[in-house]
C-alpha cells in the first residue's frame, strides 16, 4: 500500500514539475495598457509573456493591485527619483508602468478585454497628476468664480506632492469659508 502511495505522490509531482515547466516558457502574446508619465495610456502588445516575468524578477519591479487588475511599476527606490504618473487614494506610481490581468486561479497574466480597456484608461486619466483638478467638480467651479483674478492652480511634475497638498487644502478651505458665507445670507 505505502509503495502505490509513493509511487502516486512521484507521479503527480513529476506531472507538477511539467506544468511549472509549461507555464514558465509561455511565450504567447498579451495586451496590456502602457502609462507613460503625462500622457493617456495606449494599446500595447507584450509579444512574449516569459520575458515579462522574467523582467519582473531581473528589475525587481512592484505588481500593485489596482481595482480589478494589476500595476506593474518600479520599485519604491527607483520611483523616488521619478515623476510622479497618477495618485491613488493613499500613495502614488512614479514613472512608467504597464496594467496587467492576472488569473489568480492560474496565477498567469492575462489580456486586458476591450471593456476593461475603455474604463481603466478613464479611470488613469482620472488619477493622472497633469489633469487640472479644480475644473472637475462643482466647489472647484465655485472657487475660481470667486478668484477670477487668480488662475486655478496647475499640477505640475515639479511641484511636490506635500505643496501639492497644501493647495488642495486651501482651495477646500476658502470653497468652505464662501458655502457657509452663501448660507448665512
């Protein structure tokens, strides 16, 4: 009984090592979006997922999950020194990066479909650091009728994000100050 046992456990690891073997030289093509610093994401073609991965490993670049796919970027050391792309809700991706599906039951990169196309590059140009932010929404409108004189403020790559911070804020404060104004009257 032990014999067929371990005569079973070699066969399903040798039937293991061949898929990890299968799996690692996939060299079939995927799509995927490409950021460029500035810039709307395109199309691209990635003519050879093994050297993707192999990239990954060699670079040493981050996989950062983002909503439903994933960011392929720099590592952390490497984006200090790098301008600033888009801003996520708690931190954001300097540089170049490309999105990517994953199949987390496979654990194998996928293509991005068309439909994802369309709304994750909406949803990067949302987030990029050159969009002006004050033209966006209702209270930006506000403020700059108020400070007509003053041109609303635009993001540039220079700009630190603690300055970039700061104007935010007090943009939001002088909106507030003028709401609560507009409501006493």
């Amino acid at each position: 009984m032990k014999k067929k046992m371990k005569k079973k456990k070699a066969k399903d690891k040798n039937i293991y090592a061949q898929y990890l073997k299968q799996k690692a030289n996939n060299t079939k093509p995927i799509r995927v979006l490409y950021k460029k610093v500035g810039l709307s994401p395109e199309v691209r073609i990635i003519p050879n997922v093994y050297k993707l991965k192999k990239a990954i490993i060699k670079q040493k670049l981050e996989i950062i999950p983002f909503q439903n796919v994933y960011i392929i970027c720099h590592n952390k050391a490497k984006r200090k020194n790098m301008p600033i792309n888009i801003l996520l809700d708690f931190s954001n991706i300097s540089g170049d990066f490309i999105v990517v599906q994953i199949d987390c039951n496979l654990r194998e990169f996928k293509s991005i479909s068309q439909e994802n196309i369309i709304w994750y590059t909406q949803a990067l140009n949302r987030k990029s650091f050159h969009t002006k932010m004050h033209n966006q929404s209702y209270i930006g409108s506000k403020y700059n009728e108020l400070n007509s004189k003053q041109p609303a403020i635009e993001p540039k790559s220079n700009i630190s994000f603690e300055n970039k911070l700061v104007d935010v804020l007090s943009n939001i404060n002088l909106t507030l100050s003028y709401l609560v104004g507009n409501n006493k009257k």
